[in-house]
C-alpha cells in the first residue's frame, strides 16, 4: 500500500519538475534560470541536511561548493578537460578535500564545529584569492564553454549545450543532477546508513559502545555532504560561465543551513522544499528593494517563532503520510510546531 | 586469594589514570575469568566510573595495561574493543530516546551485519537478509528481557526500570563475550532489583561474562562471584562476597568516611579528560570551569 | 507528497501570477543593477539615486521625447549585494521580466563580467561602473563605460603631480578584492612607465576593515612622495588617510576613484586636506545650472548629496539622448542603439562650458565603448572638492 | 617592530571586549550569538547620532550606546531567544534565530542610518611619537577604555551579588535555580550585559574607525576566531583570544602585506583546532 502510494507521488513529483514546469515556463528564460538555481542550490543544501542528521551543524558548505566550483573550473580551463569529466572531477576534488579536512574537524561538536566550518568557507574564499596562478586571483575564471556533447561510443547521449537552448538544456541536466542527490539521500536515509547516522546524532559514545565506527561513519557523511556541493558548485559555475572568490560566501553557507531549516529537518525533501521556497520568494521580493533583506530576515525569525520544525511539518488535512516515514523518527522532537 | 588461570578474559595490570594532579586510579590490577560475574564497588569517588570507561576503552590509562584473551589491548578505539567482544552499557539515560525500543536494539546489531554499506544503499540480497535477521534477533531480545510488550513504543516515554533493561539489551545486540554493566541496580527498588539479578544472571548463563560497577551493596554480594574493592583509586580488597563482607579494610572505607565532594570534582575532570581524548564533549563542562576561572 | 505539491504549485502560482501591471501610458524602463546593500552599498545606491532623480525631473515635464513620442522614464533597480550569481539572475530578470534592454551597473568587475553572456544574448546595453578590459573589448559589445577608468585617470594624475609636485617615489594600498586588485595592477604599470620608483606594491587589507594602522605601518614608514589608495571604497578613503597622517605621512595621497567630500569631513577632517581624487562634474567651479537642479533633486531623493553621484549623473542621460538620435525602434533594439554611437554627440548639459559628450574609448577598447565624462581631478580642502584640473580622456 | 607591538595591543584590546560579550551569552545560555557584530555596529551608531549630531559629550554618547544595547539585548532576550529555547534546546534553533536577528538589524540600521560610512570629530587629537612609534592620543583613549571596561566587567562577575548568579547560572542553571537564582530574570540580565559589551565597543571605535551598516559579519567572524582561540565561554579565554588575534593580525600585515593574513590564521586556526579543541582556556590543566 506505502509502496504504491509512494511511486504515486514520486511519478506526479516527477511529473511537475520534468513536465509541467518546463512547459509553463518555457518561453520564460529568467524564470527557468531562477528555477534551475533553486534546483542546484537545494541539491548543495542536501548536504548540510546530512550533517545535521548526523548532528553536525555545517557551515562550510559554500567553502565545498567553491572548491567544486573552482575545480570543475581549472579542470575545464587549464586541463581541457570536458565539462562531463570535470563535473564528476570536481565532485571528487570536493570529496577528497572534505576528507582531509574533516578527520581532525569532525572531531568537534556543537557550535565548534559550526564556528570552524563557517571559517572554512573564509578559508575557501581566500585561498581562491591567494594562489593566482592556479585560480587567476581575485579576478576569476571567466568565459567558461557550455557543456560540450556526451557521447557513449558514437551514439550521442546529451547534445552539444550551444546548439539547443541552454536554459532548457542547464535546467534538465540541474534537475537530473538533483533528482539524482535526493534520491541517494532517500535511499540513505531509509537503508541501514540511516540508522547508523541517526545514531550517531543522538549519541556518539552509544553508538561506539556497540562496534560503530564512529569517525569513519562521520567521515563518509561529510564526504557524501561535500560530494553535493562539489557537483552543485560545478553545475552553477558551468552555468554561470565564470567562478569568482565570491561566487559562494558566507552568506551562501547561511542561507544553505536556512534551507534546510525552513523546508524542515525532519524530512527528506526539507531541503529541496526549503530551497525552492526561499529563493523563489527571495526572487519575487526583488521589487521590494531595501526592504528585502529585512522582509526576509522577519521571515527567518517568524520561522523559529512559531513554525521551528519547518515547512513540512504544517498538516494539511488530506496529507498522507508519506514523509514521516522518509524522514525517520529522527528529527521528530520534542517540540510541538505551534500555530502561527 | 583467587587462583589465576593461564589466560583470564580480561586482565588488567597496573591500571593508572591520572586527570592534571589528581589520581583516580591508582595502579589497579585484577582479572575476570571467562563465565564469572565480577563486581567492582567501592565508596563515592573511589574511581570505580574511571576503571570501568578504561576497561571500556572510553578512556586511555596513563600507564599500565589492559589485556583481552592474553591481547594487548590498551588505548583501542572502542568501537574496536566492541569488535573483540567488550561491550559496556550506559545509565539510563543513555539510549536513542527517539527511536522505539525495537529500532534501538536493530541498530545496535550493526557488528552483526554481513552486507557492506554500499550493500544496504543499493537494497542487495544480503543487507535484506540482515535486516530481517536483525529483526528477529533484537525481537527475541527484547522479549528475554521482558520488554517485548513495549517494543514500538518510543524510548524516550519508557518507565525507568525498561529504560535501564533497553540498555543491556542494546548491549546484547553487539554479542558481547564480556559486557561491563554501569550500575545496573541504581535506583530499583528491591522487588525491581530481585528482577534485574534474574534478568543479568541469565545472561551470564548464556555465555557472557560480565564486570558490573554498582553502588547497592546487597545486590552485589547475592549477584557476584567475585568483588573488586576501590577506595581513593586504589584497589583495596578482592574476593569473594563472603571474604569482602569481612574485610577489614573494606568496612572502615565504607563507614568511616564518605566524601560526596570529591565524587563531584573527580566525575567533572573524567568528563573534561574524556572531551580532550576523544570528542567535544566537555564543551559543556569546559565553558563551566572557565566562567568560573575569571582571571 | 502532496504537501510539497501544495508548495510547489503555490509557489508557482504566485511565481508566474506577479507578471505585469500594464501601463496606459508610453514607459521606457531603465533597469538599475548594483550593490545597494552591505558595506559597499553606496555604489549602487548612488547610481540609482542618480537615474531615479533624473527620472523624476524629466517625469515632470512630460516625459522623453523620442521619435516623436513622450516616454515616462520608470527605473527598476535591483540590489545584486555585489555577488556575481545575484547579478546575473537580476540581469536576467530586467531583460526577460522586466523586457528592459538598458541596463545601469554592475559596479565591480565579477557582478559586471558576469552578467555579459546575459546581455549578449538578451540584447540589452549596460553600463557598469567597472573597469576591466575585457568588458569593453570585443567580442563583448554590450557594455559602455560610464565614467573614467582608473588606467586613464592614475597616469594623468601621476603626470601631474611630477610636473607640479615633483613626486619620484610612489606607493599603493589595494583593498583585497579583484575590483581593487587590478586597479592597483594598472595603477602600478602606469607609474612604471612613467617611471616613477614603486617602493610598495603588495599591500593590501581586508574588506570590512576599519582599523588600517596595520597595513598602514609598514607602506608609511617607505616615506613615499605619492601614495595612491587604489580602488578605494567611500568608506575606506578617509580612515586610510587618516591613518596615514597619523602615522605621520607627509606626502600626497590620491585615488582613482570618485570619493564623498561629507564622508571625508566626518572621517577624517583636515587630515585630509589636499588629498586628490577624481571626481564629476560637481564642484562650483564647473557645474551648469542643470548640474544644479540635478543635485537638489538627489537630495531630496537621496536624503544628502553624494558627490560620487557627479560621475554617475551620465548614464540615464546619455541613454535616453543616444535614443533618440538612433530612433524609436532602438528602444527593443540595441544594435541601432550601437549603430547610433558612432556618431552620437551632445553639448555635456551638466558643465558650464557645455563640451561635447559622446562616445569614447578606441584607443582602450578598439571600440567606442566609453561615455566621455569629463576628468575632473579634484582636490578636497576644508570639507569640499575643488577642482584641481578638468583633463580628457582622449 | 614597536609599531606592529602598539597595533596588535590596540586592536587585541579592543577585540577582548568585543569578545566577552560573545562569550558570556554562549556560556550561560550555550546560544552563539550571530548578531554579535551587528550589536557592535548599532551601538556605533548611537554613539554617531549622539556625540556626532547632537553633538553631547563624548561619555554621554558612550552611555546612551551602553544603555540603548542594553535595551536591545533585553528586548532579544525576552521576545526571542526565550520563547524560542523554551520550546526547543537544539542548537540549531537559537543559531539561526540569531542569524535571523543578525540580518534583521543590519537592514534596519540600513534603512534608518543609510549606506555611507560614519564617523565623528576625534574626542582627543595629536600623536606622540616614541622611538619612530606612532601612538595617537586617540587610540590611547581606546586602549585605556577597554581595558577600563574589561577590568569593570571582571570584577562585577567576580564581586557583586549579580555577578556571582551569572557565574553560578553559567556553571548549572538548574544548581542556581535551586540555589534561588531567578534564572528567567538572570538571562535577560545576561543579554543586557552582552549586548551593553558590543555596543560600548562599537562606541569607543567610533571617533577611530567610523561604522558602517554593512561591518558586522566581518566582526562576527573574528570574534567567532577569537572564542575559538580562546576557547568559548571562558572569559579569561575571550581575553586571550582577543589579545592573540590582535597581535597575530598586525604581525600578519607586517610580514605578509599581500593579504594572506587572514588565510594564515585560518589555517593556523584548524591546525590548532585539531590538537587543542577546547581552545587555550577551554580546559583548566
């Protein structure tokens, strides 16, 4: 019955996102670009969900990205190397990075762990700034190329990006890429992994007491949690056509934690919802000018106020309950969403 | 007083640990043969959580050794120790209060699994069959354990006296060889405690053998084959319940002074020394003692 | 699911229900694209102060005429808060939202390169007030400069003050950001070709800032004759200044870069006095009667004068003017927009002289792609710029 | 090298009351306060508004920023971080909470006190000149202040009723509770007090540095370095954190001018991390 119920919903999900959205928009460049945005930025913010469900607060998220970012960059630029070779490169770069970095960090818990993460996307930004021969200094990496043809022996998988229309083209592939991160944190979330990484969030000594190898199941979330935000920050640059120091900051890694947060981490898709929802109303706030930022730091504080278990936890009254059971009984906590 | 065997189970030697200038435990030695049920007691402060965690593994002596089967197995991991068949349990209040009692005992199966990791990502056969082997073990457990009729209900609202059996279940998930008990009587009264003895007494007939640290006197000298005897670190007598209730030593050091205070500093430098070993988690006490410590 | 369906499709709705309010009345749009908040806030602020008081005077007397028709001016500004994704998404919206192909800003060179492949493809002109290279020469096309770069006021300025002053030594201090960095870049190329001695080169500080005795020390206690601020943003002007005298400095510090006479009197005070800037056509000296109106409806928009706001008065005006020499169909379409620049030219209505204002730039760019704003080299004395000297770019 | 000396105490000074504040609200309510820069920035502000445009004295001006932070911190207390880590302890809540607030009183100030960079007159002007050290009058000032307000501080935790219930609230709320410490009034207190620290170091820095909107997740940052350094809720460590970033920064520009300052005491920092994670004062050894 479950069973059904979720192809259901996951084919109608599937529906509206390859489907419906498109065709709505399809003569709508802006929006589309804005809609593949939100796609990549939830697939970066995948991640951070990870770590919090292992119980990490990760603040360095926009450092991985940036580091994505970058490598999938220089392996473009310098190395000639396709864009389908650097995205998975980068992805690896990102991953291998994260592991160096995560052995003695990972270690800390808590608001230390977040103090020193955050500096970690400083760090990112500037090490980007400071090695300008590798990454051309503060002045970026521009006019990357469009992704080129995949082909598989001949036969032509994804066509050259210049010669269709690339907001078309970077929105299916932005999709792909994030159908693809969710799906993988879902089946993570719902095989033994999950297990092991919830119990490492409520309680590390226990769970070492019964044989988890508790650094190393860390380690692996971390590297999981890097390795979508190297793929997401490939993307973005690629889509962007140019990397900066500045292409993700600080803010970025905030507003990655915010996603999360207000989409609800007690499910899967707490961090897609939380994206789309945010950013897209970031984009219609726009007119709004000045008032923006306040508009959306009340928005921010509303949210702890009176919804702290996000988006997701407001019942509707046909809902059937699909999510709880994605999610786990992890982050189902002791509060109680109040009514706004 | 105990006549040594070639190779006990566990043997520790010379066991010191020292926190800045206090000494918590004091050149320890003793041994647990396969199939006994060893007490370690001794006043508040005696350093009898300090000898459990560096049996455990969850604290590094600063000297002497710990040997498991005649192997050297000092300053492990313990998760490592886990795999050799260490096990320890918490109090109470160390479970996964969010999880049901079942999934509590599910997950703590994980030494048991044959599938890798990549395995249960990708739904192979194998990680299917551990999962319902996993099932049934942690179901049969639980019910051994008298918890089977509140197997679905979540951790955190069960009553005290299942709460303390959920952790020796989880304990018992990980098939242990030798299970180090935390004061498993604390806080019963002597009906729940008459259980409990039945409940860890079984156990030990099913092959486990088992050190407990525990505070209650009566439980332990009806439950133990043999007592260890601490009192300011330092090991004071070992024998059997008959010979510790005798013991001279053991008496004054019962009776004659009881220093709460002490407990409190020397539980509050454990945690600080284990936050430095091998996690954060003294950020809480740490932020405390430096508050304190305005210059 | 359905409750990320129920999201979702809100969202959607809401996200393609806010299109257009339509107009009865003949608008021109003009987008405004910058930094308008965080510590560089006053970059973009001031270019969108700028085109909505001008907007506003031009509103009142019926609108813009071009080909024939009166155009209400209505400016669109969006806050890119100097991130290159931002800008390039505002970008997007301003061409295809907004359907705008006149574009103000970006103010730095990450959000104005990164936005260039946006206007390429959507056909729209900018205007950013940054000064790489790259953005002006082909194959780009699409952007024209708005005020006068660094590399063509730094030597002008150096030449100077070697002639006048006498100075042999010079020094820089970059802000660590790539605007800052290659304005230092060119900055020091300049004065090695005038060779001038470079005693420093290398120092940098953080943005955000605020304390500038370290960085200071050590380029002060070089002594040079010149020490260029490069890059320097409104706000770090006169501290660095100030920190200079403090420490003793002695000789003449310049920038490249319109500064705020007000900003420099709070900050600083008389520790500033004869430090040199470029700036517009703003100073008594120079300015017309229109320049006059302009800066009393800016403060009344604005809140105060800002007289950053002397170069960035141009944009709108040169837009709107170029417009109407090339046409009503230029409006949609930008490349009569670019046949019209060759020969475009008007009597510059904010100075008194009234010199032509046209398009600039070959010897740069290879092409016109450059506004000839007037050079104004100004010197602040006593709370005020005055102008030190009016050069050219050409 | 004297210079670099008197630029690394002058900035380690001020970065010490800059971090206590930070500190005392992690140790008492474990919340880390995002918004700490922010409040550094506002209390500049009143200090701008007061001193240099209603022109009153400077000490006037220092006390209206003290008293206005206070307020504001009250006002946290009560109408946020209370209702929100009444409902949920996780960490996560209260640190975006702050975040929330963070921005939140960056665009106000924003709005209300616009986008330029602010400053006043120079409360005292001139500057003496040691051996070819240059020590204005004014940062002298800022040195004596801090260290004055620090001082202050220490002595009100160790020696005054209120003081001794914050520090007992810091080591166990519940003890202190039980202790008949009113927990509830003492948080807020706590805020008052928190917030008060940024502000006045936002004031003395005024008449030196200016304020602008946008300065106050650069601070945050480096008072984040600072706790880390220090190690987080230990005064003596907010203090030695301080004075270490100072003295670090201004050795850093000195032998580094191309600004790998700040990437050296990243790095530095995740190395010292790694092997002391309770930072210098974390632990009592």
């Amino acid at each position: 019955m479950t069973k059904v119920k979720t192809a259901l919903g996951a084919s109608l999900f599937l529906l509206v996102y390859l489907v419906l959205i498109p065709w709505l928009f399809r003569e709508q460049p802006y929006r589309l670009g804005v809609l593949t945005t939100a796609s990549v930025l939830s697939l970066i913010s995948a991640g951070v969900w990870l770590m919090f469900y292992i119980g990490r607060i990760n603040m360095g998220q926009g450092g991985f990205a940036l580091v994505g970012g970058y490598s999938a960059a220089i392996l473009v630029s310098k190395l000639g190397l396709s864009f389908w070779a650097a995205l998975i490169g980068a992805g690896f770069i990102t991953v291998v990075i994260s592991v160096l970095v995560g052995l003695p960090l990972l270690r800390l818990k808590g608001v230390y762990f977040s103090m020193i993460t955050l500096s970690l996307t400083e760090t990112a930004r500037l090490t980007a700034q400071s090695f300008p021969s590798l990454t051309n200094g503060t002045k970026g990496i521009l006019n990357l190329p469009l992704p080129g043809a995949l082909k598989i022996a001949g036969f032509t998988l994804i066509p050259d990006f210049a010669s269709i229309d690339k907001h078309f083209a970077f929105y299916f592939l932005g999709a792909f890429l994030t159908i693809l991160g969710f799906a993988s944190l879902y089946r993570i979330v719902n095989s033994r992994l999950g297990w092991l990484f919830r119990s490492l969030q409520q309680n590390e000594d226990l769970a070492s007491s019964f044989g988890v190898d508790v650094p190393r199941l860390r380690v692996i979330a971390l590297a999981i949690c890097a390795a979508f935000a190297g793929t997401g920050g490939a993307f973005f640059v690629t889509m962007q056509q140019s990397v900066y120091p500045a292409t993700f900051t600080f803010q970025d890694s905030t507003y990655f934690l915010l996603y999360c947060f207000l989409g609800g981490l007690g499910s899967v898709w707490g961090a897609f919802v939380g994206a789309f929802v945010l950013f897209l109303s970031f984009e219609m706030l726009q007119g709004l000018n000045q008032f923006q930022p306040l508009i959306y730091s009340l928005i921010m504080i509303g949210m702890m106020l009176w919804l702290p278990n996000g988006l997701l936890s407001i019942k509707l009254p046909f809902s059937f309950n699909f999510f709880s059971k994605a999610g786990g009984p992890a982050c189902k906590p002791e509060e109680e969403a109040g009514q706004p | 007083m105990t006549p040594m065997n070639p190779t006990p189970l566990m043997e520790v030697r010379n066991l010191t640990k020292r926190f800045g200038g206090l000494v918590a435990v004091n050149d320890v030695s003793f041994a647990v043969q396969e199939g006994e049920i060893l007490s370690v007691i001794g006043p508040n402060g005696a350093g009898k959580s300090t000898l459990f965690k560096l049996a455990s593994s969850f604290l590094t002596p600063t000297s002497g050794r710990v040997f498991f089967r005649g192997e050297d197995v000092t300053s492990q991991s313990p998760h490592i120790a886990a795999r050799k068949g260490i096990v320890r349990t918490f109090q109470e209040t160390t479970i996964f209060r969010n999880m049901t009692a079942l999934d509590n005992v599910v997950v703590a199966h994980h030494l048991r699994s044959r599938a890798s990791l990549p395995g249960f990502f990708f739904g192979t056969k194998t990680a299917g069959e551990d999962e319902k082997r996993f099932r049934e073990s942690a179901s049969e457990i639980l019910n051994y354990l008298g918890l089977g009729d509140v197997r679905d209900m979540i951790a955190s609202t069960l009553p005290h006296g299942h709460l303390r059996a959920l952790g020796i279940a989880i304990g018992m998930a990980a098939d242990p060889k030798l299970l180090l008990l935390d004061e498993p009587f604390a806080g019963m009264n002597s009906e729940e405690t008459t259980q409990a003895i039945r409940m860890v007494r079984g156990i030990r007939d099913r092959g486990v053998t088992i050190i407990l640290v525990e505070h209650d006197m009566s439980a332990v000298m009806t439950i133990s084959d043999r007592i260890v005897v601490l009192n300011f670190g330092k090991k004071i007598a070992e024998g059997t319940p008959a010979g510790i209730q005798n013991d001279e030593l053991v008496i004054e050091a019962y009776l004659g002074r009881e220093d709460e205070n002490e407990e409190d500093v020397n539980e509050e430098n454990v945690n600080e020394e284990n936050g430095d070993e091998e996690t954060q988690e003294s950020n809480a006490s740490s932020r405390k003692a430096g508050i304190e410590n305005v210059p | 699911m359905k409750r990320i369906f129920a999201l979702l499709l809100v969202i959607m709705c809401v996200f393609s229900g806010v299109a257009a309010a339509s107009a009865a009345e003949k608008v021109l749009k003009i987008g405004v694209l910058g930094v308008m908040s965080g510590p560089a806030a006053s970059w973009g602020l001031v270019n969108r102060y700028c085109a909505e008081a001008a907007a506003e005077i031009i509103n009142e007397k019926g609108g813009f005429e071009i080909g024939g028709e009166k155009y209400k001016i209505q400016i669109v500004a969006i806050d890119d808060r100097n991130d290159p994704k931002v800008a390039v998404s505002g970008a997007e919206r301003l061409i295809y939202e907004e359907k705008i192909h006149y574009i103000i800003g970006p103010n730095i060179d990450p959000t104005s390169m990164a936005i260039v492949p946006v206007i390429e493809k959507g056909g729209a002109i900018s205007i950013p007030y940054a000064f790489s290279k790259k953005l002006f020469t082909a194959p780009a096309s699409n952007a024209i400069l708005g005020m006068i770069a660094s590399y063509q006021a730094g030597p002008v300025i150096y030449r100077y003050l070697m002639d006048n002053k006498g100075i042999k030594t010079i020094a820089f201090v970059a802000r660590n950001d790539s605007e800052s960095l290659n304005q230092r870049d060119e900055g020091v190329e300049a004065a090695r070709k005038l060779e001038l001695e470079i005693l420093a080169d290398k120092d940098t500080y953080e943005p955000g800032t605020t304390d500038f005795f370290p960085v200071m020390s050590g380029v002060v206690a070089k002594k040079p004759d010149l020490l260029v601020l490069a890059g320097a943003a409104p706000s770090d002007t006169p501290l660095l200044i100030k920190t200079a005298r403090e420490l003793g400095f002695r000789g003449i510090l310049s920038t490249e870069t319109a500064q705020d006479a007000r900003v420099i009197a709070e900050l600083a005070g008389d520790a500033a006095d004869g430090f040199i800037s470029v700036g517009g056509a703003s100073t008594p000296e120079i300015r017309s009667a229109q320049m006059e109106e302009f800066m009393k409806r800016y403060e009344k928009v604005a809140g105060e004068w800002n007289d950053e706001a002397g170069t960035k008065v141009y944009a709108l005006e040169i837009i709107l003017n170029t417009l109407k020499q090339a046409g009503p169909e230029a409006i949609e379409d930008v490349s009569k927009f670019k046949a019209a620049m060759d020969t475009f030219s008007m009597p510059n209505p904010y100075l008194k002289d009234g010199r032509p204002l046209h398009y600039i730039g070959t010897p740069y760019f290879l092409q016109k792609r450059q506004i000839s704003v007037p050079m104004v080299v100004s010197v602040y004395e006593g709370g005020d710029f005055k102008t030190l000297f009016v050069g050219s770019v050409e | 090298m004297g210079q670099v000396l008197f630029n690394g105490i002058y900035t380690g000074v001020q970065y010490s009351l800059i971090a206590l504040g930070l500190t005392l609200i992690f140790s008492l309510m474990n919340v880390l306060n995002f918004a700490h820069g922010q409040l550094y920035v506002l209390g500049g502000f009143v200090t701008y508004y007061v001193y240099g445009g209603m022109k009153l004295p400077f000490f006037v001006a220092l006390l209206a920023s003290a008293l206005t932070l206070a307020a504001v911190g009250c006002l946290f207390q009560i109408f946020l971080f209370r209702r929100v880590m009444r409902r949920s302890v996780r960490e996560e809540s209260s640190m975006l909470l702050s975040a929330g607030t963070a921005m939140m009183i960056e665009s106000l100030v924003l709005i209300f006190f616009g986008e330029k960079h602010r400053g006043v007159p120079a409360v005292v002007s001139g500057v003496y000149e040691l051996g070819g050290v240059f020590i204005p009058r004014g940062r002298l000032l800022v040195i004596g202040l801090s260290f004055l307000f620090i001082v202050a501080f220490i002595l009100f935790m160790r020696y005054t009723k209120p003081g001794r219930a914050l520090r007992a609230m810091a080591q166990d709320p519940e003890t202190a509770s039980l202790m008949g410490v009113n927990t509830a009034r003492y948080a807020i207190l706590g805020w008052a007090l928190a917030a008060m620290l940024a502000g006045m170091a936002g004031a003395i820095l005024v008449p030196i540095s200016g304020v602008n909107s946008g300065l106050g997740n650069w601070i945050s940052i480096k008072t984040f370095i600072m706790i880390m350094t220090g190690g987080a809720g230990a005064i003596s460590g907010a203090i030695a954190g301080g004075l270490a970033l100072g003295m670090v920064e201004s050795l850093g520009y000195h032998f580094f001018p191309g600004g790998e300052t700040y990437l050296i005491i990243f790095i530095g920092l995740i190395a010292f991390l790694a092997v002391r994670p309770n930072g210098l004062m974390g632990k009592a050894v």
